[in-house]
C-alpha cells in the first residue's frame, strides 16, 4: 500500500500525516486536540465538502460537457468507458461525501456552538448564526437533491436500475437540473460557510 502507488495509500497517508500535525499544534500550543488549535470535526466537514463540491465541480464542468461532445462526435470513441467505469465511481464518492459533509457539519455545529443549541439555532437562522444558518439550509437543500434527484436518476442513466429509454431520456433531464441547481446553490453555500468565520458572522 505505497502511498504514491495507491488511493488508498495516498488517503491513509494524508490522514496520518494530518493527525499528527494536529497532535503537535495541539501539544505546542498546550490545549486539547478537539479544541485547539485544530478541530477534529471542522476538519472532516471540510475534506467531505471539499470531495463533494470538487465532484460536483467536475460533473458540472468537466463530464457532462465532455459526454455531449463525445456523442456529438460521430467518428469518436464515444462516452461508454466514462459511463461505465468512471460515473459509477465518482458517483459513489460524490453522494457519500454529501452525506459525510452534513453529517460533520451538523456535529460541528453542536460541538463548536454549545450542545444542540447550535444546530437549533443555525437553522432557525438566529442572529449571530444566520450566515452559517443560510449555508446548512443550502446544503441540506442540495444533499435532498442528490439523494431525491441525482442518485436515484443516475441509476436508470447507467442502467444500475432496469429503464426504458424514454425513462432514461426523462432521467437525464431530471438529474441534470438538480446537479446543474447544486452546482448554482454551491456558489453561495461555500460564501456562507466560510463567511462564518472570515467577515460575515451575522
């Protein structure tokens, strides 16, 4: 398992090389690891969202663009080998990722902001919580859209699920809006986020 040979590796390696360095912050600096001045929860709510966006960045700019073109390319190679090896995978790192960044959100929430007061208050937009409240509605919105729209369409497009090509047709359109409104949604949910804690903690 070379860390430069495998994903798996490379992941185990990162994580490993993180951990550590927030022990040593955390020990230089004399306080708790789940305090200061590394927060374990903040952490892996932003490598999931980082994993999640980054995919919805490349279904939006980079995969849907490149099957159009290749099914426009008559002489060309076509989509099928990114159909059949490539969306599948990335498909499953993409709605589990949604799934790991609320569910980490939402801890940080409670841990960062007092017991589930934080959470509560978040999304009841109360003031000193609205702009993060704002970014958790947005994306409890989109994780609603992949696991409602996205994934359960996707199916039927890769034929996981048994379709005809009329329910494929249909599919196609109804995944692609909600990937294209998460895509749009992403935009002020990442503001929001980091707004929180960089000039906009209203």
């Amino acid at each position: 398992m070379h860390p430069l040979n495998t994903v798996k590796g490379a992941i185990t390696t990162g994580v490993v090389l993180a951990i550590i360095i927030g022990i040593a912050l955390s020990y230089y600096a004399g306080a708790s690891l789940a305090f200061h001045p590394v927060r374990i929860d903040r952490w892996l709510h932003i490598v999931s969202g980082i994993t999640w966006i980054g995919l919805l960045y490349y279904f939006n700019v980079v995969q849907t663009p490149g099957l159009a073109a290749a099914a426009a390319d008559k002489g060309g190679p076509g989509g099928a080998g990114v159909s059949k090896y490539i969306a599948p995978r990335a498909l499953l790192w993409f709605r589990w990722a949604a799934v790991a960044t609320w569910v980490t959100g939402a801890c940080y929430l409670i841990a960062g902001y007092g017991a589930v007061n934080g959470l509560v208050q978040a999304f009841l937009l109360q003031p000193g919580f609205r702009t993060i409240g704002v970014g958790a509605w947005l994306g409890t919105i989109m994780l609603f859209n992949v696991w409602v729209f996205i994934w359960p369409n996707q199916k039927k497009i890769l034929g996981i699920v048994t379709a005809t090509d009329d329910e494929k047709a249909a599919a196609r359109k109804i995944a692609a809006k909600a990937s294209r409104i998460n895509f749009i949604l992403s935009l002020p949910m990442i503001m929001c986020m980091g707004g929180q804690s960089h000039g906009l903690p209203f």
